[in-house]
C-alpha cells in the first residue's frame, strides 16, 4: 500500500511537472510571437503614422508582462493541488498581503513612474539626457521598461536607472524642442597680443567649419549682426579672455566643431603671434635664501656700528 502510493505521488508529480513545463514553453513562445507581431507593427506604422518608439519600447513591456502572468495563472489553474494551495493562501494571506506591500512599495513607485515618463515624455528613446548634475550620469535613452530606464553612455557602457529616481530628478534634454546647440568658443591671450588680430581669427576659423548654422532671425540678418559674434568677455591676472558664440544642429555636432576649432584657433595663433599665456614662477633656492639672510645680517652689524659710533661722539 505504501509503495502504492508513493508511485501515484510520483506519477502524479511527474505529470504536474509535465504541465507546468508545457504551460511555460506555450507562454514563452506566445510571448515572442506577439513581441514579433508588435515589431512588425510598429515599424510599418512609424514609417506612415510616426509612431514613437517610447510608446513601442513601453507597451512591448507591458505585453510581455501580462502574457507571463497569464501563463503562471494558467499553471496554477490547471494543476488541482497548486489551486488547492493558492486558495489556502489567499484566504490566510492578511499579514502577507501587509509584508509584500511593504516590500513592492518601491516596485510599485517604479511602475507608476515608467508610466508617467511613457505618458508625458520628458525624454523619448533615442533622446540624449543628463540625470542631475553628475556628468557619468550623461547618454542615450536606449529603454524605458516597467522597473528601470536604461541609458547607454558614450563609452558604450549602460547605466541602469530605476524610473522613481529618475521622476525626482532633474533632466536635461538635448533633443526636447529645438535641437540646435549654441557653443561657447573661449581663448584667452596675453596682454600685449593683437586683440582684434585675434577675434579675427577666431571668427575666420569659425566660419570655416562646415558644422556651423546660421542662426541669426531676420532682423538680425538686415541689421547686418555677424553670423559669428566675437567679444572680450573679461580680464585675468594675466590674459585676456575672448568668447565665439557659434550655433550647431545638435549636441554632437557641437562637441565635433568645439574639439575642431580649439585645434584650428591655436594652430592659428601658433603662426600670427598670438600668444596664450601660461603660469609663471619664480623659484627661490635654499642656498640663495642662506645668502641673502648673511647679507641683511652684515648691513645690520655695519649700521648697528654707525649707530654706536654717533653715539660716541
């Protein structure tokens, strides 16, 4: 009897494994059928409707987690001893429900959070965004899903952010709105360097980059303003500080034209004359100091002996 009922134990757990095992091949295939089916979808309809990837990326999540709990549903359903012991728990589950709700509530923030960045945008996928004031802090949206945003910096490393952190932290978005980027272009030269010389070049090598953008408005352009403004912006202790403003399409062209036109401006400066100043210092040997310490002593002795030799008299 007792051998019996071990293999009826066995075999029925065999067949409960079987079942679960079937259930979760099913619910793992459906999931990337329907996975497909959207991503088929919805790049026919970006190409017509333009439909943004944020919307795609976040409802593919939400899809696929619904298919899973649908599955495991389904295999506590159909397996008599699971159901049996779901509905035990649930029916106990007062102080459990209390302990996981304390335990999900930052799962929870995470979702509602993914949810409002999918609903008001504060930044899309493909979007380039810095989170706070920390400069690692700084790449490409490259997913949003339920829990976390993921952002592939341009070392082609991810940082993984949870999306409540995100929801309380400050944004800045390079692609939000009008994507064109105004570059600060500073050198500073020496005091007795050819100032306008100087702006000149800086205002020649500009023009000459091919990522630069004519941003001037209309007025701007009838009153004859310069396409690049150069202007001494202030006085250090020992230069003279100059500043280009100069307007590209995007963040990453202003990076190219800001490295480019360093190199170029220098080079420049390097053959007219301008100097840029660096640091001087004067150094002040110990053996100097001895000396010079000697000497004062000397002059102090001979005029001590002046001094005496008045008062003698």
């Amino acid at each position: 009897m007792g051998i019996e009922n071990i293999l009826a134990f066995l075999k029925d757990s065999a067949k409960n494994i079987i079942i679960v095992a079937v259930v979760l091949i099913i619910t793992t295939i459906s999931q990337k059928i329907i996975k497909y089916l959207i991503v088929r979808a919805f790049r026919k309809s970006s190409r017509i409707l333009k439909v943004d990837e944020t919307n795609y990326k976040f409802f593919q999540h939400v899809v696929s987690a619904i298919i899973y709990l649908v599955g495991i549903g389904v295999a506590i359903y159909v397996i008599p001893s699971l159901r049996t012991l779901s509905v035990s728990l649930f029916a106990g589950a007062g102080i459990l429900a209390v302990v996981i709700g304390f335990a999900s509530q930052q799962a929870l923030s995470n979702v509602i959070s993914g949810m409002l960045i999918t609903i008001y945008k504060p930044f899309r996928v493909g979007d380039r965004i810095k989170i706070g004031t920390d400069e690692s802090m700084l790449g490409i949206v490259e997913d949003i899903n339920l829990r976390h945003t993921t952002i592939k910096t341009f070392e082609n490393r991810r940082i993984i952010v949870p999306n409540s952190i995100i929801s309380t932290e400050k944004i800045e978005n390079s692609n939000m709105g009008d994507e064109k980027i105004r570059k600060y272009i500073d050198f500073s030269i020496s005091y007795d360097s050819n100032i306008n010389l100087a702006m000149k070049i800086m205002r020649e090598e500009t023009l000459n980059h091919s990522f630069l953008i004519d941003n001037r408005t209309e007025e701007e352009k009838k009153k004859n303003e310069p396409i690049v403004p150069v202007r001494l912006i202030g006085f250090a202790d020992s230069s003279v500080n100059l500043r280009a403003w100069v307007w590209t399409k995007d963040s990453a062209s202003s990076f190219i034209l800001g490295c480019d036109l360093r190199k170029s401006i220098k080079e420049r400066f390097d053959k007219e004359g301008i100097e840029i100043p660096f640091p001087y210092r004067t150094i002040v040997y110990k053996n100097d100091l001895d000396k010079a310490g000697k000497k004062v002593k000397e002059r102090n002795k001979v005029k001590e002996l002046k001094e005496s030799i008045q008062l003698g008299k």
